[in-house]
C-alpha cells in the first residue's frame, strides 16, 4: 500500500484496521470507513495525496464513495474534494456528500479573505520551493453540502457513523465514532505523536481548557480503540482513557500553573523562564515536543488573559520599526555590539547572541556591519533549528535564516 511522506503523514497509512475501516495515505491518517450506503472518507486531503488515496482505496472495494468528512477546516485537509467527485463521475456514482460542523464555512471565509497572508504562514511553516502562488492553488476550499451543531448520524445502514463535535486544535474540529466497532477517530483534538499543538507561532489561540473539556468528553465514549490523527492506533479500553485523560490533565496542569504567575504579577517572559514542565506529566510518548510545545501552550494561556501589550510602555505607541532601529543605531557601538555577539555565538549561547545582534540588524542598508550582522543572526538562526524540537520552530528558524541571507528581514521579500 502508498504511504504518504512529510511531517504531516499519517503513522497508520496502509493498514487496515477492522472489517471495511482502511486508513489511506493522506494528510493525516485518512480513514475510510465501509458502510451499507457506500464508503465514508474522513479527510480527503490534498490534491498531491488524492490519485494514491483512490488507488489505496480502490485496491481494497469497488464500493461507492457515499460521503467526504471534514475532521476541521486548516487548509489542505479536504483540498481535493474536487478530484474525488471527478471520480465518482467517471464511475457514474453521484458526488459523494460533503459534511462538517457549521463553524467550518466562517473558517473558509476568512481563509479566502487572506489568502496570501495563509500561503506565506505556510511558506515559513513548510519550508518548500514553491512560490507563493503555488502555495495558496493548493488551497482549495470546497465548500460543505451539510453542516451539524453537536452530534450528527451520518448512516445507520450495515454500520452506525456517528460526528461529534470536537474543538480543539480549531473550533470546527469534528470526532468520528463508531460505536458498534469500539473505535474513535478523533481527528485534531489527538494529534498522536506530539503534545497538542496549542500557540503555534503563526496560529490563532486554540484556548487549552476547551481542548480539555474535548478530550475528557471523548473519553466518556469508553473506547475500545482511538485513531490518532498522525500517530499510531491506541488499542484497548484503558490505553484509549489513559491517552485522553492524562492529556487533558497536563492541559489542566498548564492552565492552573500559568494563571497562578498571571495572578502573581508575572509577564510573559517572566512566566516563560519560570516554567518547569514535570517528568511525571509530560514524559510521555504521546507528548513530546516534537510538533508542539509546552512553551506554547504556556504563551497561548498568557494571550487567553492578556491584550497584545508586553508591557514595556516604549511599546505602547512605537516607532516605526526603521526609525527605531535608526536611533539605536546611532547611540551604540556597532563593532562592538558585533564583536559581543561573537563572542556569545563562540560561546554557545546562540538565543543571547541573537538578543545582541538584534541591536544592529536593522541597520542603514549598505554599512557592512548590518551585512555581518544579518549573515551572523542567519547563521544563529541555523544553529537553534538543528538543537530545537518543535517541528515549527525549526522550520521557523531555517525560513528566517533563508530571507536574512536575502538581507532580508521582513516577509513582504517572500514571493
């Protein structure tokens, strides 16, 4: 069978996992789920995976794809709905339904609003050869037929297929269950592999008690099995609660810890260098910081609290950021500030260096110094990614190594 490749690849593509349940070579661990009314597909990803996910699908049943499930709405996780009826129309099927939860359009519209804004995220996110445009024509977003609140069956005939509305990663996040098979997908809200992925850098707040409640929720269907979005197959009643229970308690465990230094006084920074994360909630294969982070959740927790200020009062009303960098320029010795940063980058402290260097990056254009400054942050940058976990903070550091050898600093030089 296809296994799909890249970070966002599902662990169980290929196998299948029941009578009728086939897990497809998409982004994620697409499932297919055989039912009295044709096939249900969870997720029919991107326009890359959709020929192998047909073909993986069409290797197992000849059976009609009766409905596409969205599990959420991030883009590209239902991008080819267009090549599945296509499909179905080469095989005189009609076109399957398309249903999700009625948040998911809200989501569409404001991906279609800032569309370019969304291609560059990803450029920085997903390192990758593409332009921009060639980013965001992967985007496609097909619009759901049906839409449910909280629950919704989608059939009763040969296999109950039960939705239930799951927020987490975003708020349009959807559960798929299957009671009489003991056998939860639950899409987003167990990613699988990694700690949930709450305050990534480039992503709207995805509120940590919310996903909790979601997980404490699903472990309430006393599973027998749980399908991870990327990760592996958790089999066996206890497992299933153990996953979901334990997660929602670290989740808890987060929120409670970062309120009681909110409450304190603290500022983000302050809470950030104050954090310890316990060996005996977080060292766990399910939460490890390969993807998320549990500095994330913690600077998601302060936004939850907090309006955009740091509060540093010289940035309540700043400067323009080149006007800025020009006064502090002209008020330091920028040799010396270079000189200092070495000197830390020599010493292997590479997150102080780039605090130092920062001084003189935004430099006058042309002075040599700026130029050795850039290259310098550039090569700090490379540095961080190869020690850094987190899938997107190294990805994060790479890309913005890559526009500083550009000497460039800010995103409008992507195209």
């Amino acid at each position: 069978m296809a296994k799909a490749k890249g970070v966002l690849a599902g662990q169980m593509a290929g196998e299948t996992i029941g009578e009728g349940l086939f897990v497809l070579p998409g982004q994620g661990n697409s499932l297919a789920v055989t039912t009295g009314d044709g096939i249900i597909v969870l997720d029919a990803s991107g326009h890359a995976h959709a020929p192998g996910m047909i073909a993986d699908l069409r290797e197992r049943t000849e059976a009609p794809v009766h409905a596409i499930v969205y599990s959420h709405g991030h883009n590209g996780y239902n991008a080819s709905v267009d090549l599945w009826d296509v499909h179905n129309r080469e095989r005189g099927e009609p076109a399957a339904r398309r249903i999700a939860h009625r948040l998911l359009p809200a989501r569409y519209a404001r991906y279609r609003e800032t569309a370019e804004l969304q291609a560059r995220m990803a450029a920085m996110q997903f390192p990758t050869r593409r332009t921009l445009e060639e980013i965001g024509a992967g985007f496609g977003l097909h619009d759901p037929t049906e839409t449910f609140d909280d629950t919704m069956t989608v059939t009763t005939a040969g296999r109950r297929v039960e939705l239930i509305h799951a927020p987490s990663e975003v708020d349009d996040a959807l559960a798929l269950w299957l009671p009489d098979d003991g056998l939860l997908a639950a899409g987003a809200a167990a990613p699988g592999t990694t700690i949930p992925n709450i305050g990534t850098p480039l992503r709207t707040q995805r509120y940590t008690l919310r996903w909790a409640v979601t997980l404490e929720r699903l472990a309430a269907l006393e599973a027998e099995r749980l399908l991870t979005e990327f990760g592996p197959l958790i089999e066996g009643r206890a497992a299933v609660r153990e996953w979901l229970i334990e997660t929602a308690n670290a989740l808890r465990w987060l929120r409670e810890e970062v309120v009681r230094r909110l409450n304190a006084g603290m500022n983000e920074r302050e809470i950030l260098a104050d954090m310890t994360y316990p060996a005996a909630i977080f060292d766990k294969p399910w939460m490890a910081p390969t993807y998320g982070a549990p500095e994330y959740i913690v600077r998601d927790l302060y936004r939850e609290e907090n309006g955009w200020w740091d509060r540093n009062p010289t940035n309540l009303h700043p400067a323009g950021e080149a006007a800025a960098a020009q006064a502090v320029w002209s008020a330091i010795e920028p040799d010396q500030v270079l000189a200092r940063a070495r000197e830390l980058a020599g010493a292997g402290e590479a997150q102080l260096a780039l605090h130092v260097v920062d001084l003189i990056v935004g430099g006058p254009a042309g002075d040599s110094r700026v130029a050795q400054a850039r290259a310098l942050k550039a090569e700090l940058c490379r540095s961080l990614a190869q020690t850094t976990t987190a899938f997107v903070s190294r990805s994060l550091y790479r890309t913005s190594a890559n526009l500083l050898d550009q000497e460039a600093t800010s995103w409008t030089a992507l195209s």
